[in-house]
C-alpha cells in the first residue's frame, strides 16, 4: 500500500531512501544478492536472498524476520561474502 504523503515529505523519503540505499553495506548486499541470483538459476524465482541465513526465502518470510518484526534487526550487519 501506497503511503499518503506531501509531495516535500515524498521527496524527504526519496532522498533519505537514496542515502541508505547507497551506504556500502547496502551496496555490498545488492551486489551479493545479484551474483547469488545469478548462479542460483529458477530456485531463485520470485524469492528474496535472506543475508542473515545465507539462503533464499520468500519475501514475506525475509522481510518479516520470520515473524519476529524487523526492529530488534535494525543496525545489524551480516556477511556478504
């Protein structure tokens, strides 16, 4: 769903959306996740490479911590290889 912004806060978040997409870790995932993707072949469809586990879930599993929320993972950092 769609969040309800101002068009200055929608900027805000694009811009701070931007900076964090960008940190190196950030960047480091995607790139970890892109040659994982790559050598994965179709087990990788329509999943979301979970960094913490070192193995493909389900977005909803991943982006829900297995159930668990995302709070108590904020900050943490796991390898990339």
């Amino acid at each position: 769903m769609k969040q309800k912004l101002s068009p200055a806060a929608r900027r805000a978040k694009a811009a701070r959306d931007k900076a964090y997409a960008m940190t190196p870790a950030r960047r480091a995932k995607k790139a970890h996740a892109q040659r994982e993707r790559r050598a994965a072949g179709p087990e990788a469809n329509n999943k979301d490479y979970d960094h913490k586990d070192q193995r493909w879930e389900t977005p909803k599993q991943n982006r829900g911590n297995e159930g668990k929320g995302t709070k108590s993972e904020s900050g943490n950092n796991y390898a990339t290889n």
